[in-house]
C-alpha cells in the first residue's frame, strides 16, 4: 500500500515552483501523491492546519508537514 503524501501551496510562483519540484520528485510508486491548491479548495484549509500547516507550501507525509521555501502564511489564506 502507498503511503498518502499531500502538497499544499496557494498558486503563487513560489508555490507553483516548488509543486513542479515534488512532482518530479516523489517516488510515485512509493506515495499518492495529492495536491491541493487552497485558493481553489478553501474548504481544505482546516484539515491541513490540524496536520501542521503554517504557511504554503508544504509537503505532508507521514504525519510531519514539511514546509518548503515561503510563499504565504495560512493567515494570508483566509481573507
């Protein structure tokens, strides 16, 4: 069974950079790899800060959140 990675990001270049990083680099036959971007799916943001989220973007997986360079504080998220 593949473990469940999750990346978050917001959409901006920071964001979107590092998504084409973790998607080139994450071993597909090692974990599902899910991608949510929070301006699209606000209703998601909850269940990611209860995992740990800070700020965008950020790799989940196996119960740590990863965060990733710096593009957005999850409080720039809910306005």
């Amino acid at each position: 069974m593949k473990e469940k990675a999750t990346f978050y990001h917001a959409g901006c270049p920071v964001c979107l950079d590092a998504q084409n990083a973790v998607e080139s680099i994450v071993d597909r036959s090692r974990f599902d790899l899910e991608v949510i971007h929070l301006g699209e799916a606000p209703d998601r943001l909850a269940g990611a800060e209860a995992e740990g989220l800070k700020s965008v973007p950020a790799l989940a997986t196996g119960g740590q959140m990863i965060h990733l360079n710096h593009g957005a504080d999850v409080s720039a998220l809910k306005n």
